[in-house]
C-alpha cells in the first residue's frame, strides 16, 4: 500500500505539472515532516494525515485585551497558565519561552497538557520570565504570559543580645532578601521606632543598621528588624540589657579561619589574631597509619578546600589521590577519602548533601579529567566515591565542571554543567540523579567554557568563552538555565565572571590588556551594563563583602604584585585601595591552578576578610577597610576557609556549654553527658550571664531548640575521641 500511495504522489505530480506548489515546497517534502516511523515511505495513515494537515483550516483569534497577560506566584507553588488562542477547530497550542518548545525539553516540572495549559510545578525564582503560546502552523496571533515568582522575605539581626552600661552606643544590624526585596522598618517592642529622633537614633542605609545613642534604662527592650513585600512579612529580634554592670554575652565572637600552608594546618581567630589551633603534616591521622601530609620531611600538597555544612571542611590533597574531611569543631582530622589520581577541584550541593570531586589524572591541566561524588557528605560516616554516568561511554574526558554556588536567596540548583576538551559546547548533568540529560551546542558562537556561574535570580548562566585549540578568547554568553537558549552574546565582553551572593549583580573581571571591573545588572531578559572600571592593580582574586549602606554587597580585589587590597563599591562605583598588605607568594610556587594571592570573607556578619601572602596571612577589617593585624610564621599559606557562624548567638551559648561542660565533667568524671546534664549546664551558663527573668526567657527558649541539635553533636563528637 505504501508503495501505490507514493506511486499515486508522483504521478499526479508529474502529470498535473504540480511538482512545485510552492518555492520552497514539493511534494515530496510529506517524507520529511510526516514520515512518522523513518522508513523512507508514507503508508495509507502517514498520508491521509498529511493531507489532513494540508487542507484542513483553521481560523486562530486572540482577543487584544489579552495579548499580554501578568502572572504571580510564589516560590514552591504548582502553575496552571491557560492559553487564550483560540480557533475553529480547536488547534494544538504550542507553548515557548525563548523561541524554544517547552513540550520538547522533557521536563519533570515543565509541562503542557493536551488541553493547551501549560503547568508548572514546584516554581522557583529560575521560572520567572516571558512565556509565549500559539496555534500550530500559526506563529502570527502570540500570548504572552509574564510570570514574576517572588519568594518570602528573610532577616538576620546581629546581636542577638547584648548589656551596655547608660550613656553608652547600642549598635545593632540587620540582613534581609527577598524578591522582590522588602521593605526594611526597626521596631520597638512590637511599636514603630521614633526613627524622627536624630539624636537617638540612627538608621544606616536602608535599614542595615540601627544605632542607639546615650542609652538608659528606658532604651531596654526587644528591637525588631521587620521585612514586609508581597511575598509576606518576616521578623527577627536584637535585645538590647542596659544595666549598671552589664554582664558579657558573648556576641563578640568571631568565626574562626582555617590556613593551609605547606607544613600543615593553623587555625586563627582574627579578632585577637591568636593561634587557636594547629594541626602539624607530620600528625598522625586518628585510626590510621598516615600522616597528614603523607611522608615526614614532605611538603603539604593542597589542592581546594570547602566548608560542609559547617560540620567538616573538605581538602583535596592532589599528590596523595585523596579527599581529607577535618571536623570543625574538634580540629582534627575524621576521614580519608580515596579518589582518582590528582583530585583537586571540589564543590558542594547542600540541599543533595553532595561533594563533587574533580581530578585532574595529571599534574597538568590536560583536559583528561574524571568526576566523582561523596554522598551524605555532612554526615558521620566512612565516606567514599562513586563516579556520574560517563558521557558517551568516557569517563576521562572531562575539561571541567560547572556546579553552581550557594547564594542568599536559597535556591536549589538542580543541574550542573560539564565540558570536554575543545568541545564547543556544554553536557548538562542532572545532580541528584548523576545523569547527563541534554547536550548544549555553542558551535555558532565558537564557544568553549572557561568559567561558568549562575543567578538564581531570573536563572541565568554567565559564562567566559574562547576559541578551541587556539584559546582566542570569543566573548561573553549568557544563558536562560531552564531551557538553555542563549539570551546574548557579548564578543567585546572578555574575562572571568562573578555573581554576587544575592543575585543582583554579575562582575566580569577582564585581565586580557589591562585590567577592568565590568558591573552588569541582573535583569528578566539578561544582564544590563551599569558602569566600568579601569585600575593599574594585576587582579589574582576577589570576594563580596557585606555592604554597610545596603543589603547586597562590595567587592574587594587581592593584587598579584602589589602589597594592595582594591575596594570597590558596586552601588556607587567608588573606589578605595586597602595599602600595606604585604607582598603575594612568587606565581611560580602557585599549584593546581590556584591563585598565588587569594582573599576570602567569612561571611554576612562577619567582620573580617583574609588574604595570604607570602610568609603570613593578613586580617582585614571589611567594615572600617583597614589591616587587622599580620600573622608571621607561615610557609605559603596557600588556601583559607571560614567558619563561618551564621548565627551569632548560637556560636555564642556553644561557647558557655562548652566551658562549663569541662567543669561539670571535670567535677562529676562524666564521660558522655545525659539530656538532663546537658540542660543543668545550659541553665548555669544563662545563670552567668546574670539575666533578668523576662529578658532571659527567650534566650532560653532559643537555647532549648538548639540543644536538641548540639546533644546529638556532642555525643558524636564524644563517640569521635573529640569529647
């Protein structure tokens, strides 16, 4: 039959002199786009279908009024979008965003039913942006639906609580996001603060800080930092104890850095700049037969380095084929993970527990790479690797892997990116299931990867091209995360990309001629320039430090050559150099790709940053911009990470348990404490700090949910050796 119906095409075609019905149709066009089963013939239902196609007509109208249709909702709800088109008969709707059919992306949480509605499932802030609907065989009459997905605000105040003699300045700070981002208001005790009172109080910024001057007894209370937008209203409490002789609250505490140089390990708290801990390469690894850095008399070989969970710090050691995991609050070292040969690069996936590991299989950078994963990586266990799905049967292809950070406004990536040497284009891995999903071509922008990074705001992927084999660099491309498409492509923009943690702006640092700070806003539709600047400083690395006069963030630079920290205000664009920083690590002695003057920020409340040098690291105050102090003794420290103590007072009552747990031990010969134990130290270290009973219940109520998490901990910790 399929052979008397093409017979039946041709003939009538020849014969009628039909062969052309239009300039750029044919019949024999019906094989390429209705030959459903690829057999290189139509049967009697392929043709009939086609010529259905054909002739039948369909008349699509879309009423004006609703060409353009505004949608809301929020984060983790369910989207039904109906689509307005209409016709006679009923067409098939086609639903788009960017020029791309969602119904070809096959995914789990973007899908159109039959009835022409599009659904979306579990929405995130990467969902919102433009989405357009038509009729099949019809692209003139467009809907489009414009989804803004906004989210709950979150705040964070520092300190949690504090006692301050009369006469004396209260200073307290708050930290909120959200999108869209809040309105930021200080309270008293429930009631609007007389913010109208210049010499009283001070707001700084939008909210950022609120300063209470010559307090008294009456100034007493719970001050509030309070966010309201659409999304809903969130709240949280600095209290403030104004008493003739206030007792210590331990709010002063700094998080702690952890210094890897080629002898081992140093642990500092940067507020004094003392010594806490060292951990020497020559130690013994716990249960083992190691040293920590492998033979005496050898150097420490570090690769990266990342905080997990604020539980464990992972480091890669490249010339060992390991992954050390160090407990951070026992200072030691737990685990010894076996890997590929040279592991080096690491990141973590907090809400899948996962560390990625990638190894390099070479001291050099020769795009031979293996990926592996460390599963339940926060938790206490032997840990060990297993290797993703190969691509295309490889395991040993890989050049790199692109997996996205942890930014303020939460949210959960969901893929990843890998590429292969001199491949233009990205393999787009799925990170729960270890699943390569899709193939993104970018042969039409000459585009091999080099650095790649994400906003979880109106989900864009930014990354850094060059030409393949000759390494000419090609541009800037920007990516929608959902579907992949390009959004721009910039060939003028060069340099290695930055987002900062909230979202709202992407830093390209460009290094190629001379040195430029490109500033972009993060928009629905791609990224706009805001402003450029020029400076003579040799840039090696750079970090986001919290912003004093608004919620978001500055950016400070560490210099290859000079003994200089660059500070640049990304609202504003003023600029200010940081002087007398001590001079960088020759680039020479600089291993596994890192840079030989790194510089890290500990964090939302924290007040300090670090930056290795040399023969020392050095604190820097970000909040005054001034050095902190220089800690000497060190043979190139090479890699920092912080502890970072999101929560203040928790670091805080952490630090009274513990001492008085000492005590209670040392009295009482306790090996691992009770829950009723636990409780009678937490009371007596409240009862140190000398608190009312009304200002104290709701520290206590605080300190009641964290000691269901730290009970836990410290029996661990005791089951550890650590005690």
């Amino acid at each position: 039959m399929s052979l008397v119906v093409m017979m039946v095409v041709v003939k009538v075609s020849q014969e009628e002199e039909v062969s052309r019905l239009a300039e750029d149709c044919s019949l024999a066009d019906l094989l390429h786009f209705d030959d459903t089963n690829n057999d290189g013939q139509l049967n009697l239902n392929e043709f009939y279908t086609a010529f259905s196609k054909l002739y039948s007509v369909s008349v699509v109208s879309l009423d004006k009024a609703l060409e353009v249709n505004q949608v809301s909702a929020r984060v983790g709800d369910n989207l039904e979008i109906k689509c307005d088109v209409t016709g006679t008969p009923t067409p098939p709707i086609v639903w788009r965003r960017n020029g791309l059919d969602l119904a070809a992306l096959n995914s789990e949480d973007i899908r159109v039913f039959m009835d022409g509605s599009l659904y979306l499932t579990r929405l995130q802030l990467v969902h919102a942006g433009n989405y357009t609907c038509h009729a099949d065989r019809n692209k003139d009459v467009v809907q489009t639906h414009i989804l803004t997905v906004h989210t709950v605000p979150t705040v964070q105040v520092t300190p949690h609580i504090q006692s301050l003699r009369p006469g004396e300045e209260a200073v307290m700070s708050c930290r909120a996001t959200g999108e869209p981002f809040p309105k930021v208001d200080w309270l008293k005790n429930d009631e609007p603060l007389r913010v109208d009172i210049p010499h009283k109080y001070q707001v700084v910024g939008n909210g950022t800080q609120l300063r209470v001057r010559n307090i008294g007894y009456a100034d007493t209370g719970a001050y509030m930092c309070q966010a309201t937008s659409v999304g809903g209203m969130a709240r949280d409490i600095s209290s403030l104890i104004v008493q003739e002789n206030p007792a210590p609250t331990g709010e002063q505490q700094e998080s702690r850095v952890f210094v890897f140089h080629d002898w081992g390990v140093a642990v500092y708290e940067p507020d004094e700049c003392r010594l806490f801990h060292v951990i020497q390469g020559t130690d013994v690894i716990p249960g083992t037969q190691e040293y920590v850095c492998g033979d005496k008399g050898t150097n420490c070989s570090w690769g990266r380095a990342i905080n997990v969970a604020e539980r464990y710090i992972y480091v890669t050691q490249p010339r060992l084929d390991r992954v050390l995991v160090v407990s951070v609050p026992q200072m030691v070292v737990v685990d010894v993970i076996v890997t590929d040969q040279y592991p080096v690069d690491l990141s973590y996936v907090p809400n899948l527990d996962q560390v990625w590991v990638l190894n390099w299989r070479s001291t050099k950078d020769d795009g031979i790479k293996t990926i592996q994963v460390i599963r339940d990586a926060s938790q206490k266990k032997k840990h060990h690797t297993v290797h993703p799905e190969p691509i295309d049967g490889h395991f040993d292809l890989v050049e790199n892997l692109f997996v996205p950070s942890t930014q303020d406004l939460g949210h959960d990536f969901r893929y990843a990116y890998v590429t292969h040497t001199n491949q233009r284009g990205l393999y787009k891995l799925d990170l729960a299931n270890m699943k390569y999903v899709k193939t993104v071509d970018l042969t039409p922008y000459n585009c091999v990867p080099q650095h790649v990074v994400f906003s979880s705001l109106h989900g864009l992927v930014v990354m850094d091209c060059q030409e393949p084999v000759t390494g000419r660099r090609t541009g800037q491309l920007v990516l929608d995360y959902l579907t992949d498409a390009v959004l721009s492509h910039k060939p003028s923009l060069t340099g290695e990309p930055h987002v900062v943690p909230d979202s709202s702006l992407a830093v390209t640092v460009d290094t190629q001629d001379h040195v430029k700070i490109v500033v972009q806003k993060v928009t629905d539709h791609g990224l706009d320039y805001m402003f450029d600047v020029i400076t003579t400083l040799n840039v090696s690395d750079v970090t986001f430090f919290p912003s004093r006069l608004t919620h978001s963030y500055d950016l400070f630079a560490a210099s290859t050559d000079k003994d200089d920290i660059f500070f640049l205000d990304l609202h504003t664009g003023k600029v200010e150099m940081i002087t007398g920083v001590g001079r960088a690590m020759s680039a020479d002695l600089a291993q596994w790709r890192n840079t030989n003057r790194p510089i890290v920020s500990s964090g939302v409340f924290g007040r300090f940053m670090v930056s290795p040098a040399e023969a020392a690291i050095f604190v820097i105050n970000g909040e005054t911009r001034t050095v902190n102090c220089e800690i000497g003794s060190l043979v190139h420290p090479r890699l920092a990470v912080w502890r970072m103590c999101r929560l203040v007072l928790a670091c805080s009552i952490s630090t009274w348990v513990v001492g008085h747990l000492e005590v209670h031990s040392r009295k009482k010969s306790h090996n691992s404490p009770s829950s009723a134990q636990l409780k009678e130290v937490l009371v007596a270290a409240l009862e140190d700090i000398h608190l009312s009973v009304s200002m104290s219940s709701e520290l206590f109520l605080y300190g009641k949910g964290w000691l269901g998490d730290q009970q836990a901990t410290t029996v661990n910790n005791t089951e550890e050796g650590g005690g």
